[in-house]
C-alpha cells in the first residue's frame, strides 16, 4: 500500500523542480519571461516558492520549457517502506529475511525451536553476526562451545566450523547479518569534544 503525499507536499516540491528544470534547458529567467508572456519578477516568486503556482503559470513555463506537466506537479510516490516478509522454514527453524536490497550483508530474523539442540558443525563461506532477542542460544563455533542470552552478541567467520541451536527450554529468536563474501562489519564513531 502506498500512502500519498500531502497537496502542500507537491506544492512544496513544485519551486525547485522548476528550479532544476529550467537550469538543465539553460533557459535563464528573462529568456523564460520573453517566451511565456510571464513577467520576470513572477517566474521568480515562483522559482523560490515565494509565489504559489497555478495552471495559468505552469501551462505556459513546461511548454516554454518542452517538458510535460507532470514531471513539475507530479506527486513524489512514497512507497512502504515495509519489507515484504516471506518465511522460509527448514528444520523446525523459521528464517525471516529483513533486508529488501540484495547486496551484503543481509538481515534475517531466525526463530530456532527447542528440540534443536545437537550440534551439526558446518563451514562455507561468509562472515556472520548474530544477535539474541529472546530465549538461550548455544553457539559451537570451532573448539568454543558457549550460550549467549538476550542482548548478547557474537561475530565470526563462517570458514570456521560452526552450529548455533536452542540452550533452554524454550525457542530461541536472533538476528543475523550475513554476508557471502566475508564482508566485516565497519563501525564508525565520532571523536569526543575536548
């Protein structure tokens, strides 16, 4: 589902789309007010919204101008930004994608059941972090074997045998950012004020 704009909104986004137009024709000011019959002094009250724009005066400018109406008073769409959640289950886990884009890392929401608990220790290709949500999660990851709790998180190349799976008695919920190629996480902070 989309939601539109406000008509202030695309009123508010008319000025500098006229703007922008008219500098990438190379059509100064006078030269727009020669071809429309529309005073200089108005085109621009209109280029920086001091004026409101009309039919009267956008009619004439996009044709002056050569361009369609709607490229200057069309509605920017905005759309959901919802990511479409399509569950994939395997094993009694539920994987749970969270990024839209394709790139890496990606993002998942895992659900992993309580009877998931013998270790199967894998390796392929990737860097992975995991973060708890909710429930144990106990994680074999070469010759470690530990559990991690809600808010604890963990971080490791995925060439080094690995399984993570249910510790308590419940289910286990974590977040997963994973990526292919072994792309690493970058943090970046400010510098503190002296």
């Amino acid at each position: 589902m989309e939601e539109q704009p406000s008509v202030d909104a695309v009123i508010e986004q008319i000025a500098p789309r006229l703007r922008r137009a008219r500098e990438k024709k190379g059509v100064s000011l006078s030269d727009l007010a020669r071809a429309t019959g529309i005073s200089t002094s108005t085109l621009s009250r209109l280029g920086s919204a001091q004026r409101k724009p009309s039919l009267e005066l956008l009619l004439p400018i996009t044709a002056a101008l050569g361009i369609p109406l709607d490229e200057i008073a069309t509605a920017p769409r905005i759309l959901d930004p919802r990511v479409p959640q399509h569950p994939t289950r395997k094993d009694g886990r539920v994987l749970i994608p969270l990024s839209r884009q394709q790139g890496e890392p990606r993002a998942y929401k895992m659900t992993i059941p309580a009877h998931d608990q013998e270790p199967h220790l894998r390796t392929h290709a990737g860097y992975e972090w995991l973060y708890v949500l909710r429930g144990q999660l106990r994680a074999k990851l070469g010759d470690h074997d530990f559990i991690m709790g809600g808010g604890e998180a963990s971080e490791f190349e995925c060439q080094v045998p690995h399984w993570f799976g249910a510790a308590g008695r419940g289910s286990v919920e974590v977040l997963s950012l994973f990526g292919k190629h072994g792309e690493r996480i970058h943090v970046r902070t400010r510098a503190q004020k002296r």
